[in-house]
C-alpha cells in the first residue's frame, strides 16, 4: 500500500481528494493532509510516505519551497504539483526542483488517479533498479571469490579473467606465487589463525594479493617476481602465528607463474608441496627451495615421540635410547624445526589430547593420563596456557 500526503491550505480541496475517490482500489492509502508546506515537511521527515499532491501557493511555506526541501531531504518520493493556470511558471519551477508532474485546477478525478498511477509506476521502476544495484554491491565480494576460485582452478581464460577483474576493481596479478594452508586435524582453525597472520603480513609489506577460501582450505596468489621474499613473509607470519597457537598445519608455495593461466599449475603445485610436510605437528613454509632431509636421528627422535608421548619421557630418555647426547639431539631440534625438544613434546601431547576430548568419551582425567600427564591439574595447567581454555571449556565450545 502506498502512503500519500495531501498538502492544501483549503480545507475543501483536501477533504475532495480524499473523499470522492476510492483510492485503496488502487493501493494507495492517505494517511496524513497538511495546510502548508512546512507542516507537510515536517511530516515527511517523521513518517514514511510515498506521493505528495501538494498545491502551489501556500502560506508559510510554498510547494516551490516544499519541492526545493524535500530534493535535499529523499529522492524515494512521487510529487504531483496542482497549480492555478496563472501559477504555471511556479509549476514550471516545482518541475525543475523534482516534481514528477503537475494539473491544473479544477482537477478532475480520472486525472488525478492517472498522475498517482504513473507516479507509482515510476516509483516502483526506480525502487526495483535501486534494490538491483544494492543486490550487486551486496553480492560484489562473493563475485570476486568466485573469480578468484575460477582462476585458480583454470576455469577462466585470460582475456576474460582480465576484464572481469577490471570490472570488479581488482589489480591484474600476470607473474607471483601461490600460498596454500591447511589444517593438519580437521576442524583445528589454526589455518584461519595463519592465514589473518599472511594477510597482515603482506599488508604491512604492501603486497599485491587475491585470496580464496572454502571452509577447510585458504589460497593466497601473491604478486612478486621472487619466491624468497614471499617464503620470507611466509616463515615471518608462522613465528607470530606459533607464539599463540599450536595446531598443526600444512604450508605449501609454489614456483613462480609468469602469466596468468599458469596460476591453477602453481595452484596445484602449492598444494602438492603443502602436504609434502614430511612429519605430523611440524609447522613449517614448504617450498620448491626446501630441501626436507631431516639428520636420521631427528626424525628416529620424532618416531619415538609418536609411539611413546603418553610416557614420562624427556630429552633424556630419548637421547639414551638413540645413543646420542642430550646436546646433540636439542641442537638437532632447534637447527632443524626451530623448536626446542620440550615444545615439540607438549605440542604433540596437546593435539592427542584435543583429539581425544573431541572423539571419545574419556574424562579429562583419562585424557590426561593417555596424553603423558599423570597430574590432571597441571595437564589443565598446561591446556590452558596453550590454548587458552580449560580442556572442559575446548569439549564445550567444539565437541558436537
């Protein structure tokens, strides 16, 4: 229903618009009258209304002036001006200032009805074109994902990829690499966690990206013309991100594209080189530059981690067992995974011990001990200080 206003200083012209025609027949309703302009303005600025029939010569304040106020105030509104034929400059003016239309008294009805009929039409025209526009601003970064998802995936050939970008006010990336991140355990977040940690990163250095990501995976495509200065940002991002964080990830850049239909190979590449990662709960950048071969006895070291973690074992146990010092073996750790034997030990116990909360149907104290802590209380401790959560608070914020 369409809310009109009347506005004339006579009282009968008033009272016949409204009485001698049917207007909900045609989906208007009148729901306020006002006797001069400044009456009908404010009126306007409180309530919402569609049409206006407003007379010219008013006291107070004319439907010129109306007019002129009203074009400052809203454009989502239809005015018919009615005017005597000695006031036709003045209608000439409300026409200029945004008056839909104008009659000339005496008016008769059919007019009237033909002038709101059209006044709506054209409301509804600009109405429908305003909600389209909207929609597409709305829907703007979904098209851009899109793009992004098409690109990586070669589902769009250059030509095409170029002027759509240019349409959507995205800068043309024709040579860099592409960054891939993934959650070692599903449902972990930390590649979220990561990911805001390479997006600030590239920002602070005012990189040219694009990113895409579904609810498992994120992919940055990076402009630069060398993959050292994006591994360098990368392992940058990663010592923030393990400051806060523990989960593991898989990390993967590609070679260097040099156009852009060679984005989905390196796409792929990165992928590949990602989930090459060769042991669990080892965050690291892994690249076409990095050479993976661990000393033997680290990686005899994080075998034995994995088969004995709910063991009161330490650096010790470990170096006895493998025949090697105990210096040896922590400089083998901090050269080699940038981690000392103890953080590596605590993040492998605490990702077990998350599993388990959010799998099976132990009691935290239960966890605890399958995990290597036979003190529940300093196994919360711990929990706490890495995740910041309680182990109940994890099972109930992520256990469905």
């Amino acid at each position: 229903m369409y809310k009109m206003l009347i506005v004339d200083d006579e009282y009968i012209v008033r009272k016949g618009i409204k009485e001698t025609i049917d207007w909900e027949r045609y989906n208007v309703t009148i729901t306020h009258e006002a006797k001069h302009g400044q009456e009908a303005l404010d009126i306007i600025k409180h309530h919402a209304i569609d049409i206006v029939i407003t007379d010219i010569r008013m006291p107070i304040m004319d439907g010129v002036t109306l007019i002129k106020e009203l074009s400052h105030l809203t454009d989502d509104l239809g005015i018919v001006v009615l005017s005597g034929y000695q006031d036709f400059e003045y209608a000439k003016h409300a026409l200029e200032n945004g008056a839909f239309s104008y009659l000339l008294k005496p008016i008769a009805n059919q007019e009237l009805i033909d002038k709101v009929l059209d006044v709506i039409n054209h409301l509804k025209i600009q109405r429908e074109k305003e909600s389209l526009v909207e929609t597409i601003q709305e829907d703007i970064p979904n098209i851009k994902r899109q793009l992004i998802y098409e690109v990586l995936e070669g589902r769009v050939d250059t030509a095409t990829f170029i002027k759509k970008a240019t349409s959507y006010k995205l800068p043309v990336i024709h040579q860099g690499v592409v960054i891939y991140m993934q959650d070692e355990v599903k449902d972990n977040q930390g590649a979220s966690q990561f990911y805001a940690c390479v997006i600030e990163a590239l920002t602070a250095e005012n990189v040219t990206y694009y990113y895409y990501h579904d609810q498992d995976t994120y992919s940055v495509i990076v402009q630069t013309d060398t993959l050292k200065a994006v591994q360098t940002i990368l392992e940058s991002a990663l010592k923030r991100y393990q400051q806060v964080h523990i989960e593991p990830l898989y990390i993967g850049v590609s070679n260097l594209f040099t156009e852009i239909s060679g984005i989905k190979e390196a796409y792929e590449s990165a992928q590949e080189n990602a989930l090459k990662k060769p042991y669990p709960l080892i965050n690291m950048v892994m690249s076409p530059l990095d050479d993976l071969t661990l000393k033997p006895q680290l990686k005899s070291c994080l075998m034995y981690i994995s088969q004995h973690y709910h063991e009161n074992i330490t650096v010790k146990t470990v170096a006895d067992h493998l025949y090697v010092s105990e210096s040896y073996l922590m400089h083998a750790f901090k050269n080699q995974l940038n981690k000392t034997f103890n953080e590596y030990l605590t993040a492998y116990r605490l990702n077990k011990a998350k599993e388990l909360l959010l799998t099976s149907h132990y009691h935290i104290y239960e966890v605890a001990t399958k995990v290597g802590y036979g003190d529940v209380k300093y196994f919360s401790q711990v929990f706490r200080k890495h995740l910041g959560m309680t182990p109940s608070d994890y099972v109930k914020q992520f256990k469905t």
